[in-house]
C-alpha cells in the first residue's frame, strides 16, 4: 500500500511542455492569426452591408465565421486553461503571473468581436431559414445563434453600452469590490480575520461556535453604512441598466443567461418550498440533539418554544462518543490516495463502465494534482482543454473523508467535459445551471454508497454531513433567493439602508428557515454573500439549488431505470451546450417545468432525513 505521501503532480507535456516551447509559441502564433481572420471576416461584413446588401452571400458568410470562430475559441480556451492552471501550482513565479495577464487582455477582442457578430446575426436574421436548408450541418446551432440576437436586442448603443462599461469600473464593479475588501480586511480584537470567525461555523467546541458568531455580526454592524451602501448603489445601477435594456424584471436576465424558463423555475422553487417542513425537522431533530449531547452553547434551541436549531450550529459536527465510530471508519480514518482512487474508481463503474474507463485514463495519465505544496492555490477545480480534448483537474488532498468526495466531484466535471467530444468549442461554454450536473452526480454517487456501506454512527455521520450541505443548497439558497426578490422589489421604488436590509432578510430566514431556527438568527446575512454584489449576474443563487436536485433526480433515475440509464446520462451531457434546460431535459426524458422531476430528487433526502430523526429519537 502506498503511503499518503505518494501524492501525485499532473503531467502537462500533452499540452505545452512549457511556455518557452516551440508549440507554445506557435500555438501563440494561431491565436494571433485566428484573431486577425475574424477581424477581417467582420469588416467584410461590415463592407458588404454598407455598400450593397443584394449582393453579399451573408450565408456562405456564415458557414466560413463559425468554423473561424470555433477555431478562435478552441484557442483561447486552451491558452486561458493553461496559463491558469500553470500559475495555480506555482503562484509566485513572475513569468506564470504575467502570461495569464497577457492571455487575458488579449481575450477582450473576442468579447468585442462577439458583439459585433451579434450585431451582423441580428441584421441578417431574415436569412437564416434559408442557411439551415442550404447547411443543415448547421441546424445545431438554431439555439445558439438565437441566444446571441436574443442578448442583441437587449442592450443599449455601442456607444451607451461602452459608456456603461467605463462608468460601471467607478460604479458596479466599485461598489463589488468595496464590499470585498471590506469584508476580507475586517479582524476581532485579536486579530483573526472574518474567514477565519466565519470558519469556525464547523468547530466541535459550541462556545467557539457561538462567540465567533456574535464577533462576526459585531463587525459586520459596525460597518453596516458602507456595506449597504455598497449593496444600495450596485443594485440600483442595476435597475437603472435593466430598463435601458428592455428586461421587464431582473430575473428575466438571470433565466436567459441560465437557459432556463420562468415555469422551470417556478417549479424549481415550489419543489423547495414544499419540502420547508421536512428540513425544519431536521434541524431541529439536530438542535434536540446537541442539546442533549451538551453540545451548543444556545441557552434555548432544542428547547420547548425554541425547539429550531442556533444559526451559528447548523454546521456543528455531531459529539458521537461510542467505540464502533473507529480509526478505521469511512469518516474519521486517513485513507492514502491509491485508496481515495481506488474508491472513486469502484463508484464510478458501479453506474457507468465508460465513467469508469474515463476516471481510469485520467489517473493513468497524470491529469490531477493532488498534493498540497507551498505556491499552490487551495481548494479545488476543473480545467478543460480543446487541445486533444483533455482535462486537468487540482485538488489538495490531505487524506481525510473530504478529500474523497472532492477528487470524484472534480472528475465528474472532467468526464462532463469528454462526453462533448466532437462538438464544436463554441458548445463548451454551457450555463450554471448544467455547469454542476456530472460534478454533483459523482458526488452523490459516492456518498449514497457510503450511506448504504456504513455503520450506524458513521451512517448518521454521513448523513448529517450531506444533510447540512444540501440544507444550504436548497433552504438558504431558497432564503437568498427570497432576499434578492425583495431588494429588486423595493429598489425600484427608492434607496434602501442597512435597516431595510437586515428587514428584508429577517423576513427571508423566516420565510425558509421559518421554526427550523430559534431566535439566534443572523440578519447580516446580505453583507456576507458576495453574490450579492455582482453587477453582471443577478439571482446568483438558484443555479445552485438547480444543480443539486437535478443531479438528485437523475440519480434517482438511474435508480428506478438501472444500467440502460448510463447512455442517457452521457447523452444528456453531451448536449448541454447548445439546448436550453428544457429542451435538454424533454430529450432525455423527463419534464423540469413540473414539480414531480424536482420531488423525485428530494425523496432521497427525505430518506435520509427520516433515518438522521429516527437515530437521533433513538439516542436521546
């Protein structure tokens, strides 16, 4: 058996052996190349359009931009992934830093040159009937091309657009940034930054819990004037562009660039709704039990009257005192990565023989690197390649349960990625909202079969650990969904303060958290979440709840139809870059604008929900 040491480095010379080889530079060279083709296919174009539109074959135009295009973007693709991923092991190496600077800048033009493709698609729109019966090779990309007059349409002028941008860097994006740096430069008396008070939202000692709660909201009010300024002027800026854009309300924004309808989320969030009760149970069956296991530092929750579960406990790991929880359990023993590996390998084949083959090629490949080193960024991620359509994934693997299910989460995005082989790269680029589906379906692959493997103590251990994960994915999301409705709502009809703010999201807990919290609550929650602050995308909040029970409910697919399942799923992926979430959805087979496909993935953790009562009934 290998030691956990025996940590591996992923190997990049199937991509560039370095940013002084030969194929590096040419492939430099292409991307310089590829640039100045679109460029002059534009002013073509441009050209033809001004002097004698009769006379310009705009469809045979059409057909030579998108395979320039897809080239342009295979391109910058893959110099983007590799100047990130090449900087993220090694952060301090000056070279490192300064491509991905140059590779980024050079990026814009596409943004640029896509605006003006736009413009040229909305122009000849009429056109593009007869293209798909001339081409019907190009019949694939009706949706996409749609999508992009569709964005058309709804901004302003170049001119107005261009003034935007530049206002928007002392605007939005100010405003955003004012947050973060408030946030991340906010220290207790002691010195200990806001993550760290906020990371102690997991720790075993329930006074540490309760005391960096109260340290976390004490900061957050004594800068509550500039953070809701912050939150008041950006969203404003909003509402003002929103209507000089033609959106009727913000979310209508939000659902095209999520590829998504209203009836879809209506039914998404109703889903949600409808399963409030069984997730207030559940934590106040964990309020119950920390009060009995002397495990809280609340005077009231788990009591009568009280009986919902302390804010700053919801991720209070479980005082479990019974010998049976040993070194050995899936939870608390140090697994070596050959072990991790040949965890996630079993996991994969024990759904799909290609997932398994898939994950195979990649550690034989040496396409992960997983060793925690000085330079190298935290957490984790996925980065893929059009260049020999392959992937690199990064975690920092420490041994513990976690690590486990990250490595098959960041996988589960790789084979996503794989089973798009063969499209073209401008399907790569695929919404939120799908962006998590094989990750979170790993995942849960995983964990369902170390619920159903394990002991009673590491089962409820388990299952806590995913209750409390999709607790947040689903009642705060839902919470924060509830929020960022309200602020639009009351927005638009004046300035808003911080006390309107920690009103409008007192009303939000109480409306999903409702009794499933005692009073300890936090109203500074919309000074936490930088989501908030984003000026390009509103409602960051939904996709996440989309992902989690789409991935739930195909999960519970793959249960009720069994092995055939697996051609669905991989068919399923391999399309979602270029159909919306419906459409997706009704080709493999079932309906998102109705409720019953959202229940079917909720079931499961009403299962686990019922089972984390029934233990906890048991015990105290």
């Amino acid at each position: 058996m290998s030691s956990i040491n025996t940590i591996p480095r992923w190997n990049l010379d199937s991509i560039f052996t370095g940013l002084d080889s030969d194929e590096y530079k040419k492939a430099l060279e292409e991307y310089n190349s590829r640039i100045e083709n679109i460029d002059a296919l534009l002013e073509t174009a441009d050209r033809y359009t001004k002097e004698s539109n009769d006379r310009f074959d705009f469809e045979a135009w059409l057909v030579a931009f998108l395979e320039a295009w897809n080239e342009l973007i295979a391109s910058c693709h893959t110099l983007q992934a590799y100047a990130y991923i090449i900087y993220s092991t090694d952060t301090t190496n000056n070279a490192y830093l300064n491509n991905l600077s140059f590779i980024e800048k050079k990026s814009i033009s596409l943004y640029q040159q896509e605006i003006k493709f736009s413009t040229q698609l909305l122009a000849h729109q009429k056109y593009l009937e007869s293209f798909y019966a001339r081409y019907p090779q190009y019949k694939e990309y009706e949706f996409l091309l749609n999508e992009l007059i569709e964005e058309t349409k709804h901004r302003m002028s170049t001119a107005e657009e261009r003034l935007a941008s530049e206002l928007s860097t002392t605007g939005g994006n100010a405003w955003g940034m004012l947050q973060e740096q408030i946030i991340s430069n906010l220290k207790d008396e002691k010195g200990r930054t806001f993550n760290e008070l906020r990371n102690d939202a997991y720790s075993s000692d329930p006074l540490t819990r309760k005391n960096a709660w109260q340290k976390e909201i004490s900061l957050l009010e004594q800068n509550r004037i500039a953070l809701a300024a912050s939150l008041n002027n950006l969203k404003g800026q909003t509402v003002t562009l929103n209507g000089k854009r033609h959106w009727a309300k913000p979310i209508e924004r939000s659902l095209k660039t999520a590829r998504l309808s209203e009836a879809s989320l209506s039914a998404l969030i109703g889903a949600i709704e409808d399963s409030l009760p069984m997730w207030r149970n559940y934590f106040k069956a964990k309020a119950l039990f920390l009060k009995k296991t002397n495990s809280t530092a609340s005077a009231t929750a788990g009591s009568a009257g009280h009986e919902g579960i302390a804010f700053y406990d919801l991720f209070a790991p479980l005082k479990v005192q019974n010998s049976e929880q040993t070194k050995e359990g899936i939870i608390s023993k140090i697994w070596t990565f050959e072990e991790a590996k040949e965890y996630v390998l079993k996991e994969y084949r024990s759904f799909s023989e290609d997932m398994y083959n898939f994950a195979k090629n990649a550690f034989e490949k040496n396409w992960i690197d997983a060793e925690v080193r000085q330079g190298k960024v935290g957490g984790a991620y996925d980065e893929d390649f059009p260049k020999g359509h392959q992937s690199r994934i990064l975690t920092n693997f420490t041994g513990d349960f976690g690590g486990i299910i990250t490595l098959a989460h960041e996988i589960g995005h790789a084979y996503h990625f794989y089973c798009m082989k063969g499209k073209p790269a401008m399907f790569f680029d695929y919404p939120m909202t799908l962006a998590e589906t094989a990750s979170t379906f790993a995942e849960t692959i995983v964990k369902q079969d170390m619920i159903a493997s394990s002991s009673d103590i590491e089962k409820i251990s388990i299952i806590d650990l995913d209750l409390q994960d999709t607790s947040q994915v689903l009642v705060d999301i839902l919470c924060r969904y509830y929020f960022e409705q309200s602020v639009f709502e009351e927005r638009a009809k004046g300035e808003l303060n911080a006390d309107d703010f920690c009103r409008l999201m007192k009303t939000a807990q109480e409306r999903s958290y409702g009794s499933g919290l005692n009073e300890e609550r936090h109203e500074y929650m919309w000074a936490v979440k930088s989501h908030y602050y984003s000026p390009d995308f509103d409602f960051y909040n939904y996709p996440y709840a989309f992902g989690q029970l789409f991935a739930a409910g195909l999960y519970m697919q793959s249960r009720k139809v069994g092995p055939s399942f697996a051609d669905t799923y991989k068919e399923l992926l391999s399309n979602t870059g270029n159909l919306s979430c419906e459409d997706l959805c009704r080709k493999a087979g079932f309906d998102i604008t109705k409720k019953d496909f959202w229940q079917s993935g909720i079931a499961m953790y009403q299962k686990e929900v019922q089972d984390f009562i029934a233990y906890i009934n048991g015990s105290v």
